[in-house]
C-alpha cells in the first residue's frame, strides 16, 4: 500500500479555510460527547469557566454560555470570531490587545481572543481548571501536537478536568485533516501530568473517504484527562 502523505495543518491552512468558506469541519448543533458527558466536568449546579482552544465558532460556547457557564476560547481566524457573535446572535464588543483582538459578550462571560494560540499565557488569563477540546488536537499534524501540548499544559492550574474529542484510524488511508491521534500518543504528550480515560468510542457514521469507508476503521474518541496529583 502507498503511503499517502499527511496534510500540514498549519494556521495559515485554516486561515486560508476560513477565508474561502471551506469549514465543512463545523458543526451547527452541540456536540454529542459534550451533552452526554458534561457532569464529568461540573454538576449541573455548578458554573465553570472554560476554555475552548481553537474554537472556531463552535456552537458548543454559547449553549454553555446560556447555561450562565464562562467560556474563554482562542482563534486564529478573525472571521470565525466574528460569525459566532453574530449567527448566536450575541451583543458583543472588540478591543485590541498587544498580541490579540479580544471579542467579548457585553456581560463579559465569553471572550474571544482572536490571535495566535502559542501567545496565549498567563498574563492574558489566569490558569484554566476546565477544558473543552473539539477536535483542536486533531486539527494540527504532529509536529505542532508536540508543542500545542506542551503549551497548553502551561495554561492550565494545578488542578483540572479535560475533555478531549479525537479520530483514531489508519491515516495511511486518509492525509487529514482531521488527523487520527491513538491513545498511545495521547498517553506520550499528556501522560506525565495527566491521568486519562477512555469515555467512549464509537465509529464514525461519515468517513472522509471511500477508502475510510471500505475499511470501517474510522473511530470518535473522547478522552478524560485530570491531574495526577
């Protein structure tokens, strides 16, 4: 079998996506890992501050905004800031920051740093204790996993709950994105701080090719990490 060689996934790439409405990775509707597994973050009476790396505009922040949730995402794209606001039809105002331009909800309970995910620090926000991740690991090749990882890890408190949604397959069948990440990497980049569980896996009811397809081989995996001390 030939080796199909993987797609960079680099900001520019999704930039570029964004900018010629190639988005077909959005979806319109709450992510069903979320929904079912959201206790394993918070109890229903308790209300959390999250963070969403990568974000787009994913619906998912403002359902856990109208459930009186925080939600503080990152996003390259300008464009997908913006048409979270407007398509969730939320007031919001823009301000410029030395390294982001900050879309943030008039009651200040999402904010939106347009900008570059490697310049999120600690002087920006404090450490997060929550994390939603909807396909954000999956979205960059391996690379940049490395160092998204080891990132994000700095941006977060002593204590955590993370909620990792990812694709596992044989990506000589399919170059991504998005890109399969199997629990053997997954345990490599977070395993020294994290603990981590397998919460379900199911197939794919959409393959992103026919050879995906044929070999019925294509798996959603949600992951729950926490820290180990």
């Amino acid at each position: 079998m030939d080796k199909i060689e993987t797609t960079y996934t680099d900001a520019s790439y999704w930039s570029d996506r964004w900018k010629n409405s190639q988005i077909s990775f959005h979806k319109s509707v709450n992510h069903p890992f979320l929904e079912k597994y959201f206790h394993l973050l918070a109890n229903d009476d308790t209300k959390i501050r999250i963070f969403f790396p990568l974000c787009g505009k994913e619906v998912d922040m403002a359902w856990l905004w109208s459930l009186g949730h925080e939600v503080v995402g990152v996003e390259f794209s300008e464009i997908a800031c913006e048409q979270f606001f407007t398509e969730n039809s939320i007031n919001y105002k823009i301000s410029t920051l030395s390294n982001f331009k900050l879309f943030k909800s008039l009651d200040n309970r999402i904010k939106l740093y347009n900008g570059d995910f490697f310049k999120m620090n600690r002087d920006v926000e404090k450490p997060f204790g929550y994390v939603w991740d909807r396909g954000s690991l999956v979205a960059l090749p391996k690379d940049l996993r490395i160092r998204y990882v080891e990132h994000m890890l700095g941006l977060l408190g002593e204590k955590f709950k993370y909620l990792m949604d990812t694709y596992d397959y044989d990506q000589n069948l399919y170059p991504g994105p998005p890109h399969s990440v199997r629990m053997e990497e997954i345990q490599k980049l977070y395993g020294e701080r994290c603990t981590i569980d397998l919460v379900e896996s199911k197939m794919h009811n959409r393959p992103f090719n026919k050879k995906l397809q044929e070999s019925n081989s294509l798996f959603n995996k949600l992951y729950f990490l926490k820290n180990k001390n």
